[in-house]
C-alpha cells in the first residue's frame, strides 16, 4: 500500500476474521492494548550474521531503503545484507508470486502480501508460508490492533505475516493549481465544501471551468471508486462469503459517481501505476489525487523536491475510509527462514513503523506506533498534520468485509472504469465487462 503500498503501492487496513470462514473484517483501529518490552530491538540472539544475505521482494513503495531501514538493520548485525527486488504493480507482483509458489522456486526470504490477498494466503496458500510462531511471533500479537493480526491468522492459529501498514484515507491536493483557478486551498475550508461526494464533484466542475492548461480535477476515476468504496463495511462480499458487488448499492454508488466524474472531463485519464501516471505529479496534471497515508511517500517520489510546499492535505469527502495495507512474509521455500523473521520483526516493531510514518506517510499498525505520530506534520505537504488527519481516519474508518477474491474483483472493476474514461465505452457495456471478468477470475 500502498499497495503502493493499491494496486501497486497499496496497501489496507485489516482487522478481524469473521467466523474463520471466507470474509476478512477490517476496519477502525483499536488503540488498546499495552506494548510488549522490548519490541523494538532486533535479534537477540545473534542468529543473523556469519555472512547470509537475505532477499526482500516488494511492490510498490514500502519505504524501507529510502527510510534508511535496511542501512540500520546491517550496521546492528554485522555480516547481514539485504538486497529488495520492487515490482510495481501489484497485479504483476502477486501474478509472478503465485507462479513462483506453485513451483517452489525463485521465492524471497520475505515476500510481501496486499491486504486484498490475505485471506487467499490464509485459506487457500497456508502451506507455502511459513508460520511464524515457530519463531516467537506469538509474543507480538499485543502490538498490533486485533484485526491486523486475526487477518493473518489461520483458523488453527498459524500466523503467515506481520502487518506493515494500512490505509486511513484523506485527499492530497495542489495548491498552487487551486489557486490559478481561484479556488480556496486552506484544508479546513476544503473539508467543509467537499464535505460530501457531490459537494466534490461540483468543486472539479467549478475547477475544470478555470484549470490551468493541460490539468484535471483528479487523476483517475478507478481511484475516485477506490477511495469512496473503502468507506464502505460490505463491498464484494457480504459477512457469509457470498459475492454480493453486483447488488451492492454502496457499489453502485460509487460506480455511479465515477462514471459521472469521466462524463463530465474531470479525470486526466491515468491509468494509475503507469509511466505516465508517475510522470502526472511533477507535471502538475491533475490537482487533487485520493491519498491514502501510503500514498504520501509515493508522491514525494514522484513530484521531487520541486513539488516541496506545493502539496496540501484535507480531510476526505463523505467520511472515514480506508485503502491499503500490507504484511511481510516468510515463504516456505526461503533460504534463511530464521534470520527473515528477525529482519520482518525489526522492520515492524513499533519504532520502526513510526519512522516510516514520519519519513515516507505509510501509517503503522502498531499500536505503539500509532501514539508515537499521534502529533506529526509534514512539511513537504505544507505543513499538513498529518498525524491527526490519518489518525482520525483510522480510528473512524469502517469495519469492511474481504473474501478470498477481493483484489481481483476490484482489478475488474476498476479496469471497467479505465475503459469509460480512456475508450469512451458506455457506463453499462462497461459494467458488462467487469462482471464478466469477475465471473473468470472468481470460477
């Protein structure tokens, strides 16, 4: 969460599995719990050195090198290098993932899981990764809020991962574009006007009315559909595992508004993820962008030092949401299965969640880490508390339900929506297709 670390960068937030069966409940933090001693030291007894290196594969931005996280790690254990591969999309990285775990082959000490394919990993993968407490991990369980942990559990009580962060939702937006097109640009008087969905979509068609040359409203309207549906409880699937997306009207709703969005000219027509896409934020294409907390530290990757004080954040439309979030993972078939799980317990202690946080925006789901932010700005985001506008999201955001597919439904329905803002297909042919391609990808 992402994720980038969304797709790619992507990422979301987990919380608690419903009756061990096919759903996965995420949803608000709970922020209680005591942090156990020593949490955020590293091995301790010596086990990473003599020489191993240890293989890292990502997706998106997790953060970790540019944190200098990896840096730190080696200089604590001498003898260990870490060398991370980094696919972005995180379509192409799980498709690569499950052909390298059905062979056996090619895997990662540590491999990274989108929350949208946890519950694939736990119901239908178990016996590829390895469970972690074998290794101690039980010992952790208080630091991270319930349901992050009950995602990554199994029924029988193998823990496959440690969560990294999650999603808590809020919308990154370009002053200085803003105010070419005379709009207001201070967060709290945008919170108010787009305090609802329509009150935002009026607010593009006030700004495409005035926009700057070669700028839109928003980057995509798959992203648009997103960050609406992540304020939702029930999404694809209802609580019993049934696919319910097609009668959904919260998903109706938000396929509603973005169809609506890419009528009225409002989305630069980004496929998110790609060349171009990344090429848009230093550009100055699109003036406000969905913005996970993960999604900070992709855009200072992507607009540079140029985009420094440019950037503001503001308080989401139609309420708390959230998008994203990830968990590191030790595959069977790794080389240093031990010395992995240190290196994933270190990288998600709560000190280091909290530096992450503060370095690159990715939120944590340590509970410790959570109180250590509580009061973070950002200067890159015009000085955007960013502390409290994530934190308040998180605590806020919904309990939502997952089930086995649902990145993939989502996959469809988002590429549906590329087709109506990139080809010009009808809203309903569209939605043709996605059905169609759930129905594939689901059996």
């Amino acid at each position: 969460m992402p994720y980038v670390r969304a797709a790619t960068v992507r990422r979301a937030f987990t919380r608690r599995t419903s009756g061990r069966g096919a759903t996965v409940r995420l949803g608000a933090l709970a922020l209680a719990g005591a942090l156990l001693a020593g949490c955020g030291s590293g091995p301790s007894d010596g086990a990473s050195g003599g020489g191993v290196t240890l293989t890292v594969d990502l997706f998106g931005s997790f953060g970790y090198k540019e944190a200098g996280l990896y840096a730190e790690y080696e200089k604590l254990h001498p003898g260990v290098t870490i060398k991370q591969t980094d696919t972005e999309d995180e379509q192409d990285y799980w498709k690569s993932l499950q052909t390298r775990l059905a062979g056996g082959g090619g895997l990662a000490d540590v491999q990274a899981i989108e929350v949208g394919r946890i519950a694939s990993v736990t119901q239908r993968q178990a016996d590829k990764f390895e469970d972690l407490t074998r290794y101690g991990a039980d010992a952790l369980k208080g630091e991270f809020a319930e349901a992050k942990w009950s995602a990554a559990t199994t029924g029988d009580g193998r823990v496959l991962g440690l969560g990294t962060d999650v999603g808590p939702e809020a919308m990154c937006y370009r002053t200085d574009l803003l105010r070419q097109a005379g709009l207001p640009t201070d967060r709290e008087v945008l919170a108010r006007t787009w305090a609802t969905w329509d009150g935002y979509l009026e607010l593009g068609k006030q700004y495409k009315a005035k926009a700057p040359a070669k700028s839109a409203w928003l980057d995509s309207v798959g992203s648009l559909f997103t960050i609406m549906i992540g304020q939702e409880e029930e999404r694809y699937y209802d609580a019993s595992g049934t696919l319910i997306y097609d009668s959904n009207p919260a998903v109706e709703n938000a396929w509603n508004a973005s169809t609506e969005a890419a009528a009225a000219g409002l989305s630069a027509k980004l496929d998110q993820w790609s060349p171009q896409w990344n090429q848009a934020f230093a550009a100055g294409s699109f003036a406000t962008i969905p913005c996970p907390a993960w999604m900070l530290g992709y855009i200072k990757g992507q607009a540079g030092d140029a985009g420094k004080g440019k950037w503001d954040i503001a308080r989401l439309p139609g309420g708390a949401g959230n998008w994203g979030g990830s968990y590191l993972s030790v595959p069977r078939a790794a080389k240093h299965k031990k010395e992995a799980y240190e290196l994933i317990k270190w990288l998600t202690a709560p000190e280091q969640q909290a530096r992450l946080f503060e370095k690159q925006g990715n939120f944590p789901s340590s509970t410790g880490a959570i109180a250590k932010v509580a009061g973070a700005k950002d200067p890159y985001f015009s000085g955007a508390p960013i502390g409290r506008i994530f934190g308040d999201a998180a605590k806020a955001a919904p309990v939502q339900v997952l089930g086995v597919h649902d990145k993939n439904v989502a996959d469809q329905i988002t590429n549906a929506l590329s087709e109506v803002e990139r080809k010009g297909t009808a809203p309903d042919k569209a939605w043709s297709n996605a059905r169609k391609g759930v129905e594939n990808v689901t059996g």
